[in-house]
C-alpha cells in the first residue's frame, strides 16, 4: 500500500491536483510535520493561470509523498485493538485508508 503512494503519478491537471495530489496529503496534513512550507510550491499551482510543472514543485510533490510514508506517519499496526478504514470513491477511482486510534496505518488506491 506505501508503494502506490511512492509511486503516485504526476498530477497533469488541476483537478488531478486536488483530487489525488493535495487531497490526499491535505486530508493528512495534521500528521505531516511542516506541511505548509512542504506544499507551498503546490498550492501556488492552483491560483488562477499559475498551473507550471517546474522543478520545485517536483520536489514539493516527492517530499510530500515521501513524508506520507515515513515512519514517523505511518503506524503499526495493534491486532488487539479496533481498524477503521475510511474510504473515497469517485468516477476515476478509490482510495482507502486503514487508521487505528486516529493514526494511518495503510493507505490503498486504484
């Protein structure tokens, strides 16, 4: 499941940005320590005729995913104790993330 997100597409669009690119990280945000500063470079791209893949907002992209799937975000798992999985689903496709406590623990799209 960290693989999908490693190897989570470039977003071409502004809609696949938000959708898939700074959704995603965004709704986690709260456990990705210096997220702003991180996306920054992102959420520039979504002003209005601002949408220019360069360099830094390359960086910015694989830092976040990076840090998505790092220790320090992910959990292991506890068998004792209760999952819960959310879910998203849209035309293009799903995404689901299984949390203990209110920590992720696995992340899965397709």
């Amino acid at each position: 499941m960290i693989q999908v997100l490693q190897q989570w597409p470039l977003p071409k669009t502004i809609k696949k940005l938000r959708g898939g690119g700074l959704g995603l990280e965004g709704y986690y945000r709260r456990f990705i320590r210096g997220y702003g500063q991180i996306s920054k470079p992102l959420t520039h791209l979504l002003k209005k005729d601002c949408f220019k893949w360069t360099e830094p907002v390359s960086t910015a992209f694989q830092a976040l995913k990076n840090a998505l799937t790092s220790a320090p975000v992910l959990a292991l798992p506890d068998f004792n104790l209760p999952f819960a999985v959310e879910t998203d689903a849209c035309d293009m496709g799903i995404g689901v993330v299984i949390m203990q406590k209110g920590q992720p623990i696995a992340y899965l799209s397709k």
